[in-house]
C-alpha cells in the first residue's frame, strides 16, 4: 500500500506496497437463499408481534428486527463478479484480497468492493512531434495492448492506473523516438523506419519497466505513426530520392563492370578478337556507355579504323 510510516530518526520511510491475493468469499447463492428466508421469518414475527401483548410482544418485536437486520446484513455481503472483471475487498481502509472467479460471492458486509477490469486493452498514444537522434523533427505514434496483472498495485500504488499507463506510454514513445534515427541512411545503425521490429521490442521492454509498478502487464506495442514533420518532409523525400538515385546507379555500375570483364574475358578465351590496351580502353568505354545510359544508344558502323 502506497503509505509512509515514521522511521525512529524522525525520517518517512516508504512502505512497500501490497501484492495480489485471493480474498475470502462463499457461495452468494446460499446467503441469498438465506437472506430471502429470514426475511420471511422475520416479517412473520412481527406479524405475529401485532397480535401480542405485554412483554412476549417486546421480544417479538425485537427478534423480528434482529432478523431483519440480519437479512440486510446477508443481502449486502453478495457481491456479482462479471468474467473480466475482478473485485478488490477492502476493509476500513486494508487491503483484504481480490476476487476473480465468476458469479455470485459473499463476503463480509462491512468491506467496499473496488471494480477493476481486468480485460485487455488497446491504447493508442496521441501523435507526438519530436526530434530523432540526429535532430530532425518527426511524428511519432503507437498502440499498446495491455492489462491489469496485479489489481492490488493497479488499485494502491498509483491513482489511476489507466491514466498512469496512458502517461507512461507517451512518456516511452517520446524518449524510443530522441534515441535512434529516423533513417539509417545505409550506415547499418538501428533507425526508425529500417529496424521497426527491433524498435518496438525496445519500447514494450521500457514501458514494461515503466509500468509495472501500477500491476500491469504490456502484451505488445506497435508504432502506428512514423513520418518527417511537414516543415521538412519535403526536404527529406529529396533527400532519399536522391540517395535511391545513387544507390540504383551504383547497382548499374557494377553490374556494367563485372557485364564488360565477362566479355573481354570470353574473347580472349575464345580467341575470337585480339585486342591491344588501346582496343580494348574503346571497347570498355563504349560498353560501359551503352550499359550505364539511362537512354537508348543509337548504332553506328565504323568504316575506318582506330588508328586513322
């Protein structure tokens, strides 16, 4: 229980706060039945009371209201537990158990009796702008499913643990998106958008940390959002447009390469052509020409020769 108590220095020291544990109930069923019958008998005896005079009347009277009133007593101890929703027990302010089993319980009268749903539950965090690693800003967003594990800590350690999980969430989200790049940039270092499944391990491992003092569970979380901000997307979709170009015209490049080594190579083997450095320098230059030109080539004949 999130409470502090005096230490002998004078100092507040925290107490740890308490673990789930299954309260005590019986059948609601045979207290309901219960209750129903001492209803009627103590009706019944403050009919018959009416009738009477004298002192038997007093105790009549008097049995009939403790009869009641033990009804009232069996009638507020049933308690309905829903499938997914458990029920925290609590005494005059301590903690006495939670109840998840389904149906119909009864448990002492005097105990307040806390909902705590304990369903899974989809969270999306709202769109948060901020910086990558290398200072660009971006929109970020995700969606964690999660659940009440513990409903002791859900209910005693924090004031809201849904609010608490919706905090945190942002919180994680926010300081993932500050540590790794938007993009790698080929570089290989872990980024945003080329390591995702990496990304969102790292995020459920931290809110899991965050959150677990509230009793919660993280069951998974993904990113939802991943984008520039507008004041440069333009820029970047330059940016990486330019980098594609490179990259596609590096891949041209050494394909055309390794296309012109295989062709000298069979020629020599074959012993189709001699060629000296000289020839051979043309013939690399205009391989390389028609294989790397974004353009078709237009043929031409050569009547003459190389020399003249």
């Amino acid at each position: 229980m999130a409470a502090e108590v005096l230490t002998t220095e004078g100092n507040q020291a925290p107490v740890q706060p308490v673990s789930e544990y299954p309260a005590r109930f019986t059948s609601g069923l045979q207290m309901l039945v219960l209750g129903v019958v001492d209803v009627l008998v103590g009706a019944g005896v403050l009919v018959v009371a009416s009738h009477e005079t004298g002192g038997l009347r007093v105790g009549l009277i008097v049995l009939g209201v403790l009869m009641l009133l033990a009804s009232w007593a069996l009638f507020r101890g049933l308690t309905a537990v829903v499938p997914g929703r458990a029920r925290v027990v609590q005494l005059f302010g301590r903690y006495r158990g939670t109840i998840r089993d389904a149906g119909l319980k009864w448990v002492n009268p005097f105990t307040d009796r806390i909902e705590v749903s304990t369903r899974i539950r989809n969270l999306e965090s709202a769109q948060a702008k901020v910086n990558d690693a290398d200072g660009n800003p971006i929109e970020i967003a995700a969606v964690v499913v999660w659940e009440v594990r513990d409903t002791a800590n859900a209910i005693y350690s924090v004031d809201d643990y849904a609010k608490f999980v919706a905090i945190q969430t942002e919180t994680a989200v926010r300081h993932i998106a500050g540590n790794y790049p938007y993009d790698s940039r080929g570089s290989g270092a872990l980024s945003l958008r080329d390591n995702a499944d990496e990304i969102t391990q790292r995020l459920s491992a931290e809110l899991t940390d965050r959150v677990k003092s509230a009793g919660v569970h993280i069951i998974e979380t993904r990113l939802t959002r991943l984008s520039y901000a507008p004041e440069i997307a333009q820029a970047m979709l330059r940016q990486q447009q330019a980098s594609a170009v490179v990259g596609a015209r590096q891949r041209i490049v050494e394909g055309a390469v390794g296309m012109v080594k295989l062709a000298l190579e069979r020629l020599e083997d074959e012993g189709v052509v001699e060629l000296d450095e000289e020839r051979k320098a043309a013939m690399v230059s205009n391989l390389l020409v028609v294989l790397c030109s974004e353009q078709a080539t237009q043929q031409v004949v050569n009547t003459g020769s190389l020399y003249s």
